[in-house]
C-alpha cells in the first residue's frame, strides 16, 4: 500500500494474490499463525478486548480480511481499486484510503492489522502513527513484516517493497510512532534455508519468474502449508530468533 499509483505493487500481482491466496502454501501458513495471535489477543480471558472492531490496513484482495471476520466486525482500506473490487466481489466491507491518511476519526477501532504492508510505505512510521491513532486506547496492533535486506527477491520487486526490516528496525518504528511492544518474533524459520538458498540461485543465475507467488509446487502445496502454519504451536512459548518474516504484537497506552 503506497501513495501514489506508480508505486502500488504491479497490478498482474493482485490478480495472482486473489487466485492464489486460499490455497498457496504461504499464505494458508500465514494465516494460522496470525489467527493464533489473534485468539491471544482477543479470545483470551484476560483480554479487555470484546466484541472488537477490526481494521485492516492494505487489506489487498481480501484474504486476510475474511479470516479477522472470525474475531469481530473487520473492514478494510487499500489504495487500489482492483484489489477492493476483489474484496467487494467477496462481500467484504473496504474502503479506499491510504496508510499515511486513514480515512476514519480517532479512536475508531479495538484492533488495527498490517499484515505485510508497513514495507510497502514510503514513510512507514507515518503510516504507523496513523494507525495508533485510529486505534482506541487500550487497542491492540498486529504486524507482521518480511526480514532481513539480505533475503530480498523477485517478490520484493514485484510488490515495490522498500525495505525488510530487522525485529529492532520495525519495533523502533512503532515505538516512534507511539506504541507500546508487547512480543516481537520472527517466524517462517521453517523455511529460512530454501528460500534464502532459491534466492541467491536466481541472483546467480539470473532467474526470475513473474511472481513468487506463481511458482507451482503442485502436491507439496498442502504439506508446506501445514508445516510452516505448524509454527503456531512454537510460537505460544518461544520467540524464533531468526526467520523470513516478523510478527509483532503492540498496544496503545
């Protein structure tokens, strides 16, 4: 999610994204991992949180929108038009906005999401604060971001992705941007190996398929999904210390 058109993620990925989102292997992990810290965050008996409004920042083409339905009244906003038409398409309740200006009044929501979206800001801490302030105090955020410059690839090209963060980069921004850091991890370290090794092959060989995200891995899709959605189990209790993405947990004084 970016600010102007020119540096939206290439439009040929929304099509792939909103083809490939309940099925791909990476996305299905990804979203049993945010699911577990979500039922940590909101289901858990101690959370003061109920009934919760639910925001998605750069809610894409939808994918992550229809699992937070599961948890509250969740609404998206995104920047570009074809990536709501899918989640309109889907019945989901978007909006057109961007990061650094949220269309909503403070204090609007119990929970505010960005599932790998900050790196896509020209200005992330910008883009952070507008989410602290439509969260409502007491609220809770859940980030999630790609780690580590050194494991840049075709996909970071393709969705104009700025940067990949370290865990102290991205809690430092939210800290600027006000928040308080509750848990920050690093995850998909199930797969560091091979994608950091199929990265540094298409380097050396100058191999570079349209999308990531497009690459078939036929009947091992399921099982890589089920494995580095497995990851869940490890994080209840322990905090990877290095993985391809990272997960953050925050709050609002």
């Amino acid at each position: 999610m970016s600010s102007t058109l020119p540096q939206e993620m290439q439009q040929h990925t929304y099509a792939i994204m909103n083809r490939v989102e309940d099925s791909h292997w990476w996305y299905v992990g990804r979203r049993q991992i945010l699911e577990s810290f979500l039922e940590r965050i909101i289901q858990n008996p101690k959370s003061k949180i109920q009934n919760p409004k639910i925001l998605d920042v750069g809610c894409g083409t939808g994918g992550n929108l229809e699992m937070l339905e599961k948890f509250g009244a969740a609404e998206g906003v995104d920047v570009s038009d074809e990536a709501l038409e899918f989640c309109k398409s889907k019945g989901l309740k978007v909006h057109k906005g961007l990061a650094e200006k949220l269309p909503f009044a403070d204090e609007s929501f119990d929970v505010v999401t960005a599932l790998d979206v900050v790196e896509h800001l020209d200005d992330d801490v910008a883009g952070l604060k507008e989410m602290h302030r439509a969260l409502k105090s007491g609220g809770k955020t859940l980030i999630f971001v790609p780690a580590f410059m050194w494991l840049w690839g075709v996909q970071d090209d393709v969705s104009n992705h700025r940067i990949r963060y370290t865990k102290k980069q991205i809690t430092e921004r939210l800290e600027r941007a006000g928040f308080e850091i509750e848990r920050a991890t690093y995850a998909n370290w199930t797969f560091f190996a091979p994608i950091l090794g199929g990265r540094t092959l298409m380097r050396l060989t100058g191999i570079r398929p349209e999308s990531e995200n497009n690459v078939n891995v036929s009947a091992l899709n399921g099982i890589f999904g089920k494995l580095f959605g497995a990851e869940r189990f490890w994080l209840k209790n322990f905090d990877f210390p290095f993985g391809v993405s990272i997960v953050v947990v925050a709050g609002k004084r």
